[in-house]
C-alpha cells in the first residue's frame, strides 16, 4: 500500500514536542560549546569553516530526527539561547548588550552577532530543511497531486538549490587566503630581491600581524603604529605609504586584538604597559631579523601614544620618532572638543545634537557609541579643505576601499575582525588612556622628535601638540605644519614625509 507523506503539522502532538525537545537539546549543547571555545563567535578563516559544518551538521540532525520543518525555528533559536547565555560574561561592543538606538550599535550587532549567524545558523537552517525533507521521504514518498503539488515541489527543490549554492559560496569566501601584492619596479614586473609578506609572530602571550614591504631586505626599518586604539591599516599603509618601500623596509603592525590579531583581543590586556611592551617585542623581532641597531617608529594618531612611550622606555632601539596626528593628553583633548562642538551646535542652531551632547556631559563616556556620535561630528571642526590630489589619487587607484577592508592582506574573516577590533579594542583600552598627558609625564625623549599636522586637524588636538613639542627637550626636534592636511598629515602628504624621513631624519639620527 503507497503511503503519503507526512504533512507539517499545525498542532504539535506529544510525540512531535518530545522530538523536538531533544532537537533543542542537541542545538543547546552545540551553543553552548561554542560559547566556550569561541565566545567571540567566529574569529578565524579555519573557526569559521568548522562552524558552516557544525550548523550543518546540527541542522540535519535536528530535521532528521524531528520529521519537521519546525526544526528550522527550534534548532536555531535553542542555539542562539545557549550561546547567549554562556557568553554573558564577555566584554565587548560586538558581543554584550545588543544597542540599535545608534548607527554604530547597529553595526556591531551586524559583525558580531550577524556574522555568527551568518556562519553557523544559515547553514543549520539549510540543514534542518534537508533534514526534515528526508525524513518524510523516508517515512514516505510524496505523492503529489496535480499542478498544485508539482509547482510545490519544484521550487521547493529550487530554493533548496539556492540555498546550497549560497552555502558552497560562503564555504569559497571564508576559504580564501589572505596575501600581499609583490613590489613592482616601473615595467610592472617585481623587484628582484624585495620584501613582500604578511608575517605571523608570537609576542608573549598573543600572536600578532605584520606586514613587511621593501625594495631591499638591506634598507633600514619603519614600524608604523597605526591609530585608534584598534585601527587596522595593513591595506591603507600599502596604498598610502607604498613610496616609502623604495628607501625604507616599511612595517605595519596589527596589534593584539586588532585587525588579523583579533584572536588574541583580551579586555584584561589592552593596557598602556601592554602595548608598550608588544612594541618593543616587534621592534626586537625586526632588528634581529634584519640586523639592525636601532629602527625608525612611526605613529599616527591613537598610534603616537604608544610609540612615545616605547620611545621614552625604550630610546636605545630608535633612531628617531615621527609623529602625524600626535596625542598628548587625552582627556583634555575630549573636553576641548565636547565644548568646541557644544559651541558650533549652537552657533549653527543645532539644538536636537546640542541637547544629545548635553545628555552625554563632559567626557570620558562610559561607552564607546558616545564616543563614536561625537567623532561623527569632528568634521563641523575640521572645516573644508581640498587634500592633497596625490593622496586622494593613491587612496582612489588603490582599491582598498573604506579603512582599507577591501585590500588583499584580509581574509573575509579578518575584514569582519578589523572592524569589530576597532571597536572592542577601542572600548577596553581608551578608558585607561585617560590619565595620560605627555606635558607632565614625557618631558625629555633621547631621540631626534619630528611631528606633522596640518591646519585642519581639530584644535583640541593639534594645540595640545604644538604645546608638548614647544616645551620638548630632544636631540633634534622638528614641526611640519600643512594648510592642506588634516588628522592623517604624514598620508596627506606621504611624498613629503618620505623626503624628511630620508633626508633629514636619516642624517639627524646619526643612521650608518
């Protein structure tokens, strides 16, 4: 006797409840584990790959075993409840409370939460579906009744479809290596001899991210500190700074918790101290690498915090330190522009982001999307001003696209992990920056100083700068100011911080 196939039913009998009780269990354990092992959700290219397995996985297990399309609501819903749960602990804008009151409250969600489902609950949907499909073909294979039922069944089988080729295209772009392009000479063909790579090391307890570029492994070294704190810049350096490779072995550094380095973000470590002593762990791994003495170091902005204080420890293995978008004191430049902003609000009639500033007080805030509103508003400060065509030139062929998240030195997972490094790492670390104030602290540095700004970098900044480098006691000490150039001086006008690099801080620093 032909039997039918079992219809989704729209009462849940006993029997069906067990079911899917030990659906949610299987899901729940699932959540939980992974709340364990990576309570960040997905935060490399192989921990991704392994969870489209798992909600696969998961998912199948749970149609199979349910006979029911409603293990496509419970599997899911009991793993997001078991991985919520377990993870309360976590610190982070991307992982704790979920804030869809603001721009930037949306995108954490969207890298954190959203990626992870992404990764894991999209295929254990698709597997729940098959699941289920094949347990009623199983159980009995449909008999489909006129036009209706056939039409049922073809895009059944064609959603399904999509749905397997959405999962085989997800598996190629979290598959897909990270590289570095190789240095060209003028003909287009690479530099015989030159440095081109993305390199892993281990510094104490967390492996960090470097990208190395050079004509020459001969050349001598600049690491470069990008900003933030959390700012990733291993594609922007490239295309911004990619002149410097002719005369310097150029070295962009992804700290711990930042960018490629995401894995290693712990809230307990984003110190002052901590950073310092990572960068004085890279500085050592490059001047034993390529022989060197001492090495040149480069910051910009959150970046010129760390590098002065690993200068002032550490002044024996620099030649020198450039600064572009040079902090002093922090806490002093928030309240300088939470008062500059509150004027030019009202200046302009802007009562309703006049009344919000307000509500916030002076800083420091308590959280980070306070910070992110007020830097939304940093351009009514900065003022018009064409940049450079030089440097919008490089900015635009590069292909590197917003904060470089489209360059080739990020996988699909690092791009996510630049992203919501910048945020969590941002969150944990600049609260313990805010007794920071170089005037009173760092009032001598032992090697040739050279700072960049530009006319449009916010006063609260560039003034509190100019202050500290008037009243600073260093071997040789310069100040390049620009009408054209704003936070990101040195990249406005990369052509001539090379020249000053190497014609006048080569020679100033005594370098062989």
């Amino acid at each position: 006797m032909q039997r039918t196939a079992l219809p989704l039913p729209t009462a849940l009998t006993s029997s069906l409840r067990r079911r899917l009780a030990v659906a949610a269990a299987m899901a729940a354990d699932a959540g939980l584990l992974v709340g364990i092992v990576l309570p960040r959700g997905p935060v490399t290219s192989f921990g991704a790959l392994v969870l489209v397995v798992l909600g696969l996985a998961v998912g199948w297990a749970a149609g199979r075993f349910t006979r029911s399309r409603w293990a496509l609501a419970v599997a899911p819903a009991a793993y997001i409840a078991a991985f919520e749960l377990v993870t309360i602990p976590s610190d982070g804008l991307t992982v704790d409370g979920i804030h869809l009151g603001s721009t930037w409250g949306v995108v954490a969600v969207i890298i954190g939460r959203g990626f992870h489902g992404l990764v894991v609950l999209f295929p254990m949907l698709v597997g729940a579906a098959l699941g289920a499909a094949y347990a009623r073909h199983v159980v009995g294979p449909p008999v489909q009744r006129g036009l209706r039922g056939k039409i049922g069944l073809g895009l059944r089988r064609l959603v399904t479809a999509f749905a397997l080729v959405g999962i085989a295209v997800l598996v190629v772009a979290l598959a897909r290596p990270a590289s570095t392009p190789a240095l060209v000479g003028p003909t287009g063909k690479p530099i015989a001899g030159s440095v081109a790579e993305l390199k892993k090391v281990r510094i104490a307890d967390a492996d960090l991210w470097l990208s190395i570029r050079g004509a020459s492994p001969d050349l001598p070294v600049l690491l470069y500190l990008p900003g933030g704190p959390g700012q990733s810049d291993l594609g922007l350096s490239r295309a911004l700074l990619g002149e410097l490779t002719r005369d310097f072995l150029v070295v962009t550094v992804d700290a711990r918790g930042i960018g490629k380095a995401y894995p290693s973000f712990d809230p307990d470590a984003a110190t002052p101290e901590r950073h310092v002593a990572d960068t004085i762990a890279v500085t050592d791994y490059l001047r034993e690498r390529f022989d060197e003495q001492k090495i040149f170091l480069f910051g910009e902005s959150g970046g010129s915090v760390t590098g002065v204080l690993a200068v002032q420890q550490s002044p024996e293995r620099f030649h020198a330190w450039l600064g572009s978008g040079q902090m002093v004191d922090l806490r002093e430049t928030d309240r300088r522009i939470y008062r500059d902003l509150l004027a030019d609000f009202e200046r302009d009639g802007d009562q309703g982001p006049a009344d919000k500033l307000r509500s916030f007080g002076a800083p420091p805030y308590a959280s980070v999307l306070q910070y992110a509103w007020v830097m939304n508003s940093y351009d009514r400060l900065a003022g018009d001003y064409d940049p450079p065509a030089a440097y919008t030139r490089r900015a635009e062929e590069s292909g590197v696209g917003f904060l470089g998240l489209g360059a080739s030195e990020y996988t699909l997972v690092d791009k996510v992990n630049a992203a919501r490094g910048l945020m969590d790492t941002f969150g944990a670390a600049y609260p313990r920056w805010q007794t920071i104030d170089f005037r009173r602290t760092v009032q001598k540095l032992d090697v040739p100083v050279y700072i960049f700004t530009g006319d449009h970098e916010l006063p609260a900044r560039r003034d509190l700068a100019i202050e500290w480098f008037e009243a600073l006691d260093a071997p040789h000490k310069h100040l390049y100011s620009y009408p054209d150039a704003g936070h990101a001086t040195a990249f406005e006008h990369a052509d001539d911080f090379q020249r000053i690099l190497r014609d006048t801080a080569m020679k100033e620093s005594g370098y062989r």
